[in-house]
C-alpha cells in the first residue's frame, strides 16, 4: 500500500489549524519535538504508529486514548 506522505500532512496540518494548535502545542501533547511536527506536516518524515494514534487523539478531541478502548 502506497502512503501519500505530503497529503497526510496537508490534512494534518489543515485539522491543526482548525483546531487553532500551534506545531509547537501539538508536539509538547505528542511528546515530539516541534521539528518532528513539521517533517510529518511537509511529508519528509512519516510518525510511527504510536506518534501517529497520538495525533490522531489529540486532533479528534478526545482527552485520553482509553476513551478508544
């Protein structure tokens, strides 16, 4: 299966500023840095899985991961 790497990253980064979340306030809830962020965001770096569901939560809203579970 093909990612498209630089379109996960346009959406991830549009779904961020819908949130009104800086790159800065996403890494410190994903525990990442700001750099790690934007390499995802521009398509340079792709998040292993765990960077990844944390994203996930921290853009749907839901305040824990055990909500999921």
């Amino acid at each position: 299966m093909h990612i498209n790497l630089n379109a996960m990253g346009t959406r991830m980064k549009r779904r961020r500023k819908e949130l009104k979340m800086s790159q800065a306030e996403l890494a410190e809830k994903v525990n990442v840095s700001n750099n790690h962020i934007s390499s995802i965001e521009t398509g340079k770096q792709i998040p292993s899985l765990t960077t990844f569901v944390k994203i996930c939560v921290s853009a749907s809203g839901i305040r824990s991961l055990k909500a999921l579970l």
